[in-house]
C-alpha cells in the first residue's frame, strides 16, 4: 500500500467560510482505523451506529473505518433524527456511536422516559458537546463520552485525560508539540484565573492553536495553494482557531479566529461566553459572535435557540448570578431562533446570522449598563442606525 496515495477528499464544515477539500490518504486513514481498538476499547463484537452526515471525517474515521478495520457490525440511518436516535440504539443493540457539533442538544431536548437507561450504549465519541450537554447525556442515558479537538485537516489532535479540567480541551498526545501563539509566532503567556474560574489575562493569554512541527502531517488542499500558504508556516501547522493553554499545560478553545471580540478596548473570545450561556436551563443551542459597536470595536451578540419563549428578566437574573462572566462578556443584543443555523455537518453556521447582526430576527437588547433586557423594535433600530451614521460608521450596517 502506497501511503500518498490519495483516497478521499474531506470538506472542512464551511462554519467560517468556504468549505476547502482535504486531502486524505490511504496511509492517513489506515493509521485511523488501526487506532480503534487503542482509543475506543472496540471490539468486532461491537455495533456502531452512525447517522452523521458521511461527507465529514468524524463519520469515516471513526465509524467506517473502525468498523472495517475491525470487522465490527456497523449501522447506517440516512440521516441524523433526535427523536429516532434511542429507538435506533436499541432496536440493533448498539454499543458505540459517534456525533458532531450540537447534536446531542437536539437529543437532550427530546422528552424523557423511564426507559432511557435501556440501552446497550457504552461508549459516544464526538466533538463540540458542551459539558453540562455530556453531564446530562450520561446521567440520562447512562452512556459516557469521549471528545477530543481536532480537525478535518488531521494535523494536530488535543484529547481529554482523566485529569482534564472540565471545559478544557485536553493535552496534545505525546510526540506532537502544540503551542499558543501569537500574530507574530510567539508563545502566547499562560492564562491565569480568578477564584470564580474566570480568564483574567484573556488579552495575553489568547492566541491562535498551532501544531509546532505538525506541517508534514498536513497533506493538504485539493487544487487550492493559496489556502495551503494560510495553514503552514515552515514547520508548524496553524489551526486558525483560538485557544490558551493554563498553567498546568491544559488547553482551552477560545472559538473561531472569526469569533475574537474588542469591547471597550478589551480583548476576548467568544466561546467561554458560549460555555457560561449553556447553563441557562431554557438553551439548547448558542452561538456568540461580534457586531459593531455604533462608536469603535465590537458589541457581543448571541443567538439562542430555546425550549419555550425567551423570558428577558429570568435571563438577565441568570446572568447576575454567574461569577465568572466577564465585565464585558454579558451580550448587548439576544436573537432567539426557532432552530440555529448549521452546517452539513451539524455544526452552528454563524456566517449568515453574524452578516445580518440585529438587523433583523427577534432580537432582544439592553440599551444601558444594566441587564435589563427588552425587545429591539423597528423604532429602536431606525434610532441605532441614525446613531451609526451618526458617528460615520453605518457603512458596518447591513443594507
């Protein structure tokens, strides 16, 4: 077997642009597949079910290829379904499956029975879960999971140990080298937190997550070069996504290199907002992301999708009571969504919604300091876009 040979082309999720084709070889998919039984513990008596969409890497490498690899049973649905998802499970005693993005949200949020815990499911691998989601999975269904970072590109993986703090990325396995840079390649200082767990030094701490020495396991983009030239610089493999990593050497993802927000001067990033909006107990989806601020920097924005009508002044006492929210972090605009956009591959799409910012939507604000929250109306946007134009800046606006 030639390991360059090429075997497939993976599609990145397009989360953040446009989707780039990646090369994966018969080597790199092999070396996968023989992984299965190191990483997950499977066995050929195992039955996977997969019902991601086939197109993404999580699907192939850990499903199909696993399963062949091993000769293990393997389960097709056609396409992803919340509600058939625990019929499915124990209709073919399956053992092992496998997610992406928000979709255990969409599980979560169907009704509990008495008989959740009858299933044979021992093991679920994914990414993106939030933990109070992965909290929940298990104790409803009795089922642990497995996450760890990674992308469609294969060059780097970070990987959740038993001494993970929660929230936390994980630690690179050994031998790959991951580091937190900054703009100008150096390694960014370590995050230090406040006795509330919250990120104190976010403006240093912050960089982008890069692979050291992780060019060559990059096999690169399909006819596209130039994309190629953004991922690798000499010997290191940028990620283009957010991170920090404490002083304990865990890593921490800090959102997309799209999702970066300047308030007031301070720089921060989206996806701990994200993780503290989780909580609210009416969310099953979130997605934060800057729009402009009407005089210089951003404003933050979050999109919620919920179980029930958005009840501003339950969310505004939410708020108040996280210690950790940072002084800045608290959303100046809400839009509540009937069901948050995605991806092909389960993944929240935020290119649309940040394009549109509050323009339009039901969107919710708070025209002050305090976290008093009430409906953006036609009126108050007809006023906040004289107030852009007002200090020459409606040129940020949607039309």
């Amino acid at each position: 077997m030639n390991e360059a040979t090429r075997l497939l082309l993976l599609f990145t999720s397009g989360s953040t642009g446009a989707p780039k084709a990646v090369v994966c070889s018969t080597g790199r998919f092999a070396r996968l597949a023989g992984n299965s039984q190191q990483l997950f513990g499977l066995t050929k008596d195992d039955v996977l079910y997969q019902s991601m969409p086939m197109f993404h890497g999580n699907a192939l490498m850990t499903s199909v290829a696993s399963a062949t690899f091993l000769g293990a049973t393997l389960v097709l649905r056609r396409r992803f379904s919340a509600s058939a998802f625990l019929d499915d499970v124990r209709e073919h005693g399956c053992t092992f499956f496998n997610y992406v993005g928000r979709s255990l949200a969409y599980v979560l949020a169907t009704p509990a029975t008495e008989h959740d815990l009858d299933n044979r499911l021992r093991l679920g691998f994914g990414t993106e879960a939030s933990s109070r989601d992965m909290d929940a999975f298990q104790s409803r269904f009795g089922c642990p999971l497995m996450e760890n970072y990674g992308s469609s590109e294969g060059a780097i993986s970070i990987r959740k140990t038993p001494d993970t703090p929660r929230g936390a990325l994980g630690v690179p396995p050994p031998g790959m080298p991951v580091a937190i840079l900054d703009d100008d390649g150096n390694e960014c200082p370590r995050a230090r937190f406040d006795s509330h767990g919250a990120l104190v030094n976010g403006d240093e701490a912050i960089g982008e997550i890069v692979g050291t020495h992780a060019a060559s396991s990059f096999e690169g983009y399909y006819k596209n070069p130039e994309a190629e030239t953004q991922r690798v610089v000499g010997t290191a493999y940028r990620t283009g996504d957010l991170g920090y990593q404490d002083e304990q050497g865990f890593f921490w993802f800090a959102g997309r290199g799209a999702d970066w927000l300047r308030v007031d001067s301070e720089n921060f990033a989206a996806a701990p907002i994200e993780t503290i909006l989780t909580r609210w107990v009416p969310v099953v989806m979130v997605a934060v992301y800057p729009v402009p601020d009407a005089q210089t920097g951003d404003q933050v924005m979050a999109a919620l999708e919920l179980q029930g009508d958005f009840d501003p002044a339950a969310f505004g006492d939410f708020l108040r009571a996280q210690p950790d929210l940072g002084t800045k972090w608290a959303p100046r605009y809400v839009r509540v969504v009937d069901a948050m956009p995605l991806t092909g591959s389960n993944k929240v799409d935020k290119n649309q919604i940040r394009k549109e910012q509050w323009t339009v939507g039901d969107v919710w604000w708070r025209p002050g300091k305090d976290l008093d929250y009430e409906r953006l109306t036609d009126d108050a946007r007809t006023r906040l876009r004289a107030v852009f134009a007002e200090h020459e800046r409606a040129d940020l606006l949607p039309s």
